[in-house]
C-alpha cells in the first residue's frame, strides 16, 4: 500500500513563526504536492515538485516556500506565518508517467494549522 | 474561470436511496481525465472513480457510477443505495493532458458535503 505521511495532524503557531510541514511517501513516487483545502474553495495547489530540487509554482504560492532534498520527502515552509495561513494543509505524490492521464495522486492525512 | 464547479455545497439523501452529485469542467483539451474522490472526517482523500474524455462507457466501480456527458461538459457521480458511511465531503477533479508538467496535476472543485439520514 502506498503510504503518504505528514509530520502534524494538529499544528498551532503564532503569527511570524517560521512554520516547516512535511511530507514522506514510500513508493519512490518522482511527483509531490502541497495543497491548501479552505470551505468552499475546495484543494488549490501550492507547489509541484516533479523530481529532486525541481519544483513549480502551482495557484497561490505567495506566502510559501518548498523544499525537496530527497526524493521520498517534500517540505513545506511558511516563511512568516499569517492568520490568512490557517488552514488544511495535504500532501500528494503520484508517479510520473509520460502519456498516460490516468494515475492516481495519493494523499496524506492532512495537517491542520492554526495561526494565531 | 473556474475549471471544476460544483454547485452544490450540500445534499441530504435518505439511507439506501440514489443521490447525484453534480460536477461541470471547462477544459479545450481534447485528452483529459474526470476524477471523483472522497473525504470522510477524518481528513483522508479516497479515490472513487475515473472516467478518461475518450473512454465511450460510462465508468462504474461498485456502488459508484461517473454519468459522463462531453457535450455538456458534465461528470456528475451518482452514488447508489446510499449508506450512512457514505456521509463525507466529494470532490470532483480533472487533469488535462496540457504540456510539461501541466499534465501532471489535478484541479479540484469546490466539493459538495453529502449527509446519508438514516
């Protein structure tokens, strides 16, 4: 079974906090994503890492950073935590074939995060 | 413009009846993927059902059923004989073939909070 951990379910920490989310998954998985769930808007993408220190700015990166040192783990930084940051935060991976359309993200369990 | 709507927020359905949850995309690929996934409470993503813009049945897997209509741009999931563990939030998602790394990525909808009464 493919496993995507995070390190948090629950996480409070104050305005101006330096904040790290992480991610593992153990299926060697070359894609990771970071989104952020808010009612209504449903997951917006963050980042996109596609390989080892590669990634791409997905819908709404301001406010966040990313960092992917190894292939199994991708991490998520708020460099200075704002309340408009709290929110659930999930972690994907999928493999990354080249034509095909269908394969599956798997998703974390989601970190909740708490700014105040 | 929104590439995934789901306009319903929320939906009561009846313990074993039918309910639909209706999903419409906006995409000018012609190669794209509909995908439907759940979230029980307890916070975990579940993939459902896939249906790809060229496969010509409509996809089913169990209980689960994609009613796909291209010229409508329509990937409503009809859920059949609801049961109280069916109550959770659904979200509808796409990937488009794109290029580069577009293909790689899923947009969701806003998702709709379905609740089974018993």
């Amino acid at each position: 079974d493919v496993k995507v951990t995070q390190s948090s379910r629950y996480l409070v920490k104050r305005t101006g906090e330096k904040v790290f989310l992480e991610c593992v998954q153990d299926m060697d998985h070359e894609n990771m994503f970071w989104y952020r769930q808010d009612p209504g808007l449903g997951l917006r993408l963050i980042y996109f890492s596609y390989d080892v220190k590669m990634k791409e700015k997905g819908d709404i990166p301001e406010g966040y950073s990313v960092s992917r040192e190894k292939k199994e783990r991708f991490s998520l930084i708020l460099e200075s935590a704002s309340t408009n940051q709290t929110s659930m935060y999930l972690c994907a991976s999928s493999y990354r074939p080249r034509l095909a359309i269908f394969y599956e993200q798997y998703f974390g369990p989601g970190t909740r995060l708490t700014v105040t | 413009a929104q590439k995934i709507t789901q306009t319903q927020p929320g939906m009561f359905v009846q313990e074993k009846e039918a309910v639909t949850l209706d999903c419409t995309y906006d995409t000018s690929d012609q190669s794209y993927g509909l995908f439907w996934y759940k979230q029980p409470s307890s916070g975990e993503m579940i993939f459902l059902i896939y249906q790809g813009s060229y496969d010509e049945q409509n996809a089913t897997e169990g209980r689960y059923s994609l009613n796909f209509q291209k010229a409508r741009k329509s990937a409503n999931l009809v859920i059949s004989a609801s049961q109280l563990g069916d109550s959770a939030m659904y979200f509808c998602a796409m990937r488009e073939r794109g290029g580069n790394n577009a293909g790689n990525m899923l947009t969701f909808g806003g998702g709709t909070r379905l609740m089974v009464k018993p």
